[in-house]
C-alpha cells in the first residue's frame, strides 16, 4: 500500500490551522505549493524476497 506523507513543513501549516493562527484559505494556499512525499509500506515478507533486489551501498561519510 501506498500514499502521501506530511513532512514538518506540511504539519507545520496544518497545526497553524488547527490553532486558529491562519485561516483554512490560508493553509490550503501554502499547501498547494509543498512537495508532496510518498511512502510504501510492503506488509508481507513474501512480496520483498520475491519483487526487492539489494543493487549498492555507498559510505555516506
């Protein structure tokens, strides 16, 4: 399954909603200028050993 996810910018705006600091007209207009991130969430063991290949690793440092 998948879906969209709110990162801190967007809860940011939301929660300045939700305490009345800005108006819904507001908050729907710095939403519709946020990135928008997706998740996956693989829920059956089964699916990843048969559709997920490990390709590379990289040191981040």
């Amino acid at each position: 399954m998948g879906g969209s996810v709110a990162n801190d910018n967007v809860i940011d705006t939301v929660e300045d909603y939700e305490n009345g600091r800005i108006t819904a007209e507001q908050a729907l207009g710095q939403l519709k200028y946020k990135q928008v991130n997706h998740q996956i969430c693989i829920r059956n063991q089964q699916i990843i050993d048969k559709f997920l290949n490990f390709v590379s690793s990289y040191p981040l440092i």
